[in-house]
C-alpha cells in the first residue's frame, strides 16, 4: 500500500493541494473514497460539501487558462447534445455547449482532463476544447437533458390521457389494455429496437420511485429509458398480454412466450418471465433470435487447431462432445452451431432442452418438463428408442442422466452436452464425482470444450494504447516475441457501438481425449495434473486463448480479464 508521500495526485486533485484547499493526505483519502463510489474526486468533494462546486470551478479556470461559464445563463434547447455519443457525455461528464466550425466546446467540471477531450474528439472528429463549469450545476443538466432524450418516445402520451392523473386510478386494479395504443405502441418500438441493437434481453424493472429498462448487450446491462413509474402496471399488463399470461396474478412469477414478426422472412422470439418483487412485478424477456446459430464456424472465435479438434469431433458417428462454462458463456450456440452443420436429411437428431431456445427445422427438440415427469433422462431413453443418430442434451445434471448419456455415445450415437464447469479439466472430475466410472469417461468422451464470451472493440473506434510497459506485458502472459510485435487497443465508444464494444467472441479451452489423458484419468489424476498434459499437448487455456485475441486486436486486456477471473 503506498503511503501519501507517495501516492501521486494528478488533475484536480493536485490543484486542491497546491492551492492549499486541501492538504495532500485528505486529497488522497478523498481521492480514494470517490474511487471506491466510482465517481469522481470533483463529485465526491461537491456531493459531501467538503469544497464548493463554485470554488473547485474558479480555482480551476484560473489555474489551467479555461474559461468559466454559469449554466444558468445557457439556453438548453440550443445545445447540440446529437453531435456527442450519450454513453460519452455520462462516462465523462461532459456536455457539448456549442459548435463553432469544427471547434467544440464542452462544459466540464474538470478541464484537466485530457484523455476524455480526446476521446470526444476522435468520436466527433472535432476539435475540442473545455470550459469549466459548476460540477453540481452540470450533473442536474446531463441527467435532465438524457433522461429527457431517453423518454422522448412517451412524448404523445399526455396528449392520449396515458398519464394517470395523481389523484386518479388505483393502478393495481385490473387494467384494460386492448385499447392502450401508447402503451401498445411504446413496448413495441423497445422490442423492436433491443432486437436493432442485438440485445439478448431486455428488462423492465419497477423500484418505489422510478421505473426503468435495460437491455442486456454483448454479456452487459445498459440502461436504455426510464419511463415515469406510474406506467409500470399497464407496461407489464401488455406484454403480460401477448405472453398469454394472466394479467390479474401479480402473487407468483408466470412464464410465457410470443413471437413478433419483423418481415415476411424473418419471425423473433420472446421467451417472458415475471417476478413478484416489493415494488411490483419485473418482467425479462430472453430474445431468441434463430439466425444467432448460423454462424459459420470461424465466427465462434476456435483457432485454427481448435477449429480442426471441433470439426473432427462433430464429424465422428459416435462419442460425447462436452461443452462447458458458466450461464451466459455461449455454450448453447456452440452446440447449435454443430447441429447447424450436421443437420442433413440423412441423419435423425433429437434434442431435450430446459426450455428450447431457439428452433430449428428438420430437428426434434423438446422442452423438459418435470412438473410432468419429463427430465432429462428420460427424454434420453425415449430418444434411444427413436432410431437416433445425434443426440443433444442440454445439460447434465445427475448421474442418471450422465450413465444414459455415455451408453448411448458408446452404441453408434453421437452426443452432445453442457456442464457447468469452469475448465475443461474440470470436468473429467466432476463426472467422477458424480459417479461415472473412469472407463466409461475415457471411452466415451472425445472433446471438451470449457468457453467464455469476450466483447469485440468495435472496428470503428478502437484506438491504440501504450500504457503497458514491457513488464507489465511478461506479467500478463505475453511472450518476448509477442511483445516485438503486439499492438494493443482500447475501447472508445462511437455512434456505432456507444460503448467501444460490438459484438463477442469466444475464447476456448479445447481438450481432445489422447491416450495420454485417458491414462491419466484411469489412474485417478486430479483436474491440475490434466491441466499440465493437455498443456504440455499443446492445449490454449481460456485465459491464453484470450490473450491471442488481444495480439489479433480483437479484445482488450480488461475485457479478458473480466469474463476469466473465476
């Protein structure tokens, strides 16, 4: 831990001290407060009236040569809030005031900040330039003029009487939503666009005081409206409505599903789950687009020799293919993705899903159902008495499942499965854990993929970086080689991604069952030892396989060590 005499204040947070506002150990300590709050210092001195906004403000004009300018005095609606990505303008605080040819002058509480004028300039292709203002005064204005933004789409909704006076309907009554054109038209165009922007769910979430949507993007939530809190009822009573749930239970969560027609080829799922909470009913809506699972191989993220591993495996007449990883890790489109290449009218492929995601013609899927009796072993005995070629089983949970599994991969079919592992070493154990005898993993199993999903840098903004010294890089896991040619990017964010990120790719941890791993096994070796072998045999961990999309410009260092970090 680095004491205060060594611990190095930049920015704003020098300014206090030289000018003798603040003395150097309370600068750091606050400094480390508003870090831990994730905001920043200027916020956290203003938020707990430590300074003032004015004085941080003035004392900054003069020392950094920047303009000072009161908000108050500014005309809202002149602002040209379109020319600035609205991720941008939250993450730093910035907020455009007015255009002068290509010169753009942003309000900003700290004009120290040079990376984020920078990133603002590279998004615009503008050159910028700060004037200092109030930090209280701008935090009000960005979040009015956002939210304000976010919301436009309710705009017609006082002219249709949508707003329930104050003194109006109880909103826990039954609601009649048939003739709710607003509401109708507004849950419309946020299904809509979640699919536009590649969401994968999409939640509407009601609090005491505020209600607001988020959709789930490349692995992320971002919130996307706030609508006013009085709509809740009449929002979820809609799409309660087209699930063909019943609107007047609130008690208990219900499950449903629709599907929304977008063009005369293409037809979007929705799979719908509600949930009672204090403050009313949430509801998540799972999009299950069906042309997620027809991307080619090379788009999963496999390296050349994993890619090889995959499609000999899937190519077998018989075996288990195991794929693992948490909830989220992708593992279902790298199953579908098989299914997609060995689906022929020469084979017969059944799959037992919990539920069925996405569905796919000349494929008997069927949804579990244990309520009814219908697990997932005995989905798999009826499944052998259909005249299988290739089985898909979406999880394995138990040893019943698991014995029924590998004797069918060990008569003529081919399987495919998930576990929930973190490695692909890890699950050899956890099958002997569970019970299955070693000769039968050996036997049965030919490939084992454990998977994360990564977000992509967006090609249209990323940028390169050179905050990494050389042993930072050793330290990561790159090579001396790697490190002579590697050209490492950041995430920006531009009117194209908004978050620096579009799309995900996967990394892979690829095991083939060799010789030297099935001997392994037989003689009790725990997941460490198989780790050593497979990577002696030239196996990628996950983490590795990360840093090869880093050297590729693919992904970023956080981002790999965000989804790796178990």
């Amino acid at each position: 831990m680095l004491g205060s005499d060594e611990f190095k204040l930049y920015g704003i947070g020098q300014l206090v001290v030289l000018e003798k506002l603040l003395e150097k150990s309370k600068a750091i300590e606050f400094y480390k407060f508003a870090n831990a709050e994730k905001i920043s210092l200027v916020q956290y001195l203003v938020r707990n009236n430590i300074l003032s906004a004015t004085q941080i403000a003035r004392t900054a004009s003069q020392n950094f040569g920047v303009p000072m300018l009161d908000l108050d005095c500014i005309d809202v609606e002149t602002l040209p809030t379109s020319l600035v990505n609205e991720t941008l303008i939250r993450r730093h605080s910035m907020l455009p005031l007015f255009c002068r040819g290509n010169h753009l002058y942003l309000a900003t509480d700290d004009p120290s900040k040079q990376t984020s004028l920078k990133e603002i300039q590279f998004q615009t292709g503008l050159n910028t330039y700060a004037i200092v203002v109030e930090a209280d005064k701008l935090n009000v204005l960005i979040d009015h003029l956002l939210t304000t933004k976010e919301n436009q789409c309710l705009s017609d909704f006082e002219m249709d009487g949508l707003i329930i006076n104050e003194e109006g309907h109880d909103l826990n009554a039954p609601i009649s939503i048939t003739e709710d054109a607003p509401i109708v038209k507004f849950v419309n165009k946020i299904l809509l666009d979640a699919v536009k922007q590649g969401a994968s769910d999409i939640h509407f979430e009601p609090y005491d005081k505020e209600y607001r949507i988020r959709y789930r993007q490349d692995g992320i939530l971002h919130e996307i409206a706030t609508p006013p809190a009085r709509l809740a009822a009449r929002i979820t009573a809609r799409i309660k409505i087209m699930s063909c749930l019943d609107i007047s239970e609130r008690r208990i969560p219900q499950d449903g599903n629709f599907k929304m027609k977008l063009s005369k080829t293409q037809t979007i799922d929705f799979r719908v789950s509600t949930c009672p909470t204090i403050a009313g009913e949430k509801v998540v809506t799972r999009i299950l687009d069906p042309d997620s699972v027809k991307l080619g191989i090379e788009a999963l993220g496999f390296n050349p020799l994993q890619k090889d591993y995959f499609i000999h495996s899937i190519r077998r007449p018989q075996g288990m293919i195991l794929v693992t990883g948490p909830t989220g890790s992708g593992k279902t489109v790298t199953l579908y993705s098989a299914l997609n290449i060995l689906n022929t009218k020469q084979v017969n492929i059944s799959t037992a899903e919990d539920p069925v995601e996405i569905k796919m013609p000349g494929i008997n899927q069927v949804n579990i159902n244990p309520k009814a009796g219908l697990t997932f072993s005995n989905a798999l005995r009826s499944f052998l008495r259909q005249d299988p070629d290739i089985i898909m089983v979406g999880e394995i949970r138990d040893l019943e499942t698991a014995e029924i599994a590998v004797k069918a991969s060990q008569t003529g079919h081919l399987v495919l499965s998930t576990l929930h592992t973190n490695s692909a070493s890890e699950t050899l154990n956890r099958l002997v854990n569970m019970g299955v005898p070693t000769f039968n993993i050996t036997s049965s199993i030919t490939l084992i993929i454990a998977q994360r999903l990564a977000r992509k840098l967006c090609e249209h903004c990323k940028i390169l970086r050179d905050d990494f010294t050389k042993s930072g890089l050793l330290e990561l896991g790159f090579t001396e080689a790697d490190i002579q040619e590697i050209k490492l990017y950041k995430a920006i964010g531009c009117n194209k991604c908004t978050s620096g990120y579009r799309g995900r790719i996967g990394l892979f941890e690829v095991l083939p069952m060799t010789k030297t791993i099935g001997q392994l096994i037989m003689s009790g070796g725990n997941a460490l030892d198989i780790l050593k072998v497979a990577q002696d045999e030239g196996m990628l961990t996950i983490y590795q396989s990360g840093l090869e999309k880093i050297k590729h410009g693919m992904t970023t260092i956080e981002e790999v060590n965000r989804v790796t970090v178990d």
